[in-house]
C-alpha cells in the first residue's frame, strides 16, 4: 500500500525522538551531579551601519564552558541559534580579522568572565532571555538602571577597547572567535564547516572554540583576593568551594 512505508517511517521517526529525549534526560540527571564554573561572555553587537564602531555590549551566561586546551590556549562553549552573542562573535571574528591574512594575528574581541561566589545575580540576569544590552559610550541611556554594568563595579578591559571586566569576579580571557561547530547538522562528521559569513541561522546550537589571548586580572579591594571564591552551579542551583580544613 502506498501509505504503508510513510506510516512506518513515522512511527521511526517518533522513536529516535523518544530516544533521544530520554538520553538527554540521562546526560543532564548525570551533569547535575558535578560542579561547573559559571561564566558570562561579553562581546560588541554589530553596529548599524558597515564600518561603524560598536556602540552597545551584548552579555549571555554560558550553560557549558571549558578550556580545552593550552597549546594553543583554546576555550569551547556553546550557544542556542539563533541569538544575538552568536551574531555578535561572527561579526567580531570578521571585524578582528579584516586585512589581516594572517590568522595567528587575530585581534581579541570578546571577553569571558570567570564570576565569583558573589555573583549569581548576574549570572540570572544574562540568562534570561532578551537581557538589554549596556551603551559603550557613558553618555548614552541604558534600558535597564539595573544593568550589571551599572551597578556592579567595573573597569575597562586592558585588551579589548570597549569592553568591561568586572571587579568581583576572579577574572577574565580575552578571546577572538576560530572556529564554529553546527551542532544542528545532520552529520557532525560530514557537513560540519569551519566559521563563515554565512553561519547557520536555524534553531538549534553551535559550539564555539576562541583563542585566549590574554588573561585579565579583576581588581578586588585590598586583602579579597586571596578569599574570593568560584561560582559554581551544582545540583540545579548556585554554590561554591570551601578549603580544605
């Protein structure tokens, strides 16, 4: 019957889903058990028009970050698609890139601060989704008073002009953007591209791998450096580390 191969292929269908929900379910029941860092990305929105300085910085939490490696100084993170940081890291790619063959010579772009037990609020604040972004230029209104860049301390980055690191958390790495995973493809090992202009705007998430090109330091007030402590989000909610006694 013609009917007969659409009503097997459906059924299929609906059972690698229900696999793959419950497997995802298992991944996350077993993540929760360990303790990740938690950590803002912060990077330039594309301006208006081409060839135009950035005017606005644009802030997420990351659900998954980690350095990958050393030599070269790698982190990966991932992002949902689309979204407004995965546009502002391709553009920043591109802009650091620009008359530069040389791809060893990328310039920093974006930053990634590493937050401290003292900071869950910000950490709720760029997770939510539509979280305004902060006016580079101090004379401009911000459309949140409560902004963390407003009302956390903060100083301006010494490696990428315009950005901010904030002063309670245990620091920051300024990165430029090298490659991007599509993690929606069909085949990760068959149509998986490097970063291009023409990046995947489907729903779904890529992974992002950026160079560290600096670490910045934060600036804590005399004697909290040697007691600040990490972030961490554990068990579905917010903790951090003690010493050992």
């Amino acid at each position: 019957m013609p009917g007969a191969p659409r009503r097997t292929f459906s059924v299929e269908c609906a059972r690698r889903q229900a696999e793959t929900v419950t497997l995802a379910e298992s991944i996350k029941q077993l993540m929760r058990g360990s303790a990740q860092p938690v950590a803002i990305v912060s990077a330039f929105l594309p301006p208006d028009k081409a060839h135009e300085k950035p005017r606005f910085i644009h802030s997420a939490t990351l659900s998954s970050f980690t350095t990958v490696s050393l030599s070269p100084p790698i982190v990966a993170f991932s992002i949902r698609l689309p979204s407004r940081m995965a546009d502002a890291l391709r553009t920043g790619a591109e802009i650091s890139s620009e008359g530069n063959s040389d791809t060893h010579k990328r310039k920093p772009h974006f930053l990634i601060h590493i937050l401290s037990s003292t900071q869950s609020p910000l950490s709720n604040y760029f997770a939510r989704p539509g979280a305004p972004a902060y006016p580079i230029e101090a004379s401009a209104a911000c459309d949140d008073e409560e902004h963390p860049f407003a009302s956390h301390p903060s100083a301006p980055s010494t490696t990428v002009d315009g950005q901010l690191v904030l002063r309670e958390s245990l620091g920051a790495l300024a990165c430029s953007l090298v490659y991007q995973l599509d993690l929606s493809s069909a085949d990760l090992h068959g149509t998986t591209r490097f970063i291009d202009k023409d990046g995947s705007q489907e729903a779904g998430s890529a992974l992002f791998l950026g160079e560290i090109h600096a670490v910045e330091q934060a600036v804590h007030e005399q004697n909290e450096k040697d007691t600040r402590r990490p972030l961490v989000y554990w068990n579905q909610q917010y903790c951090s580390l003690l010493e050992n006694s």
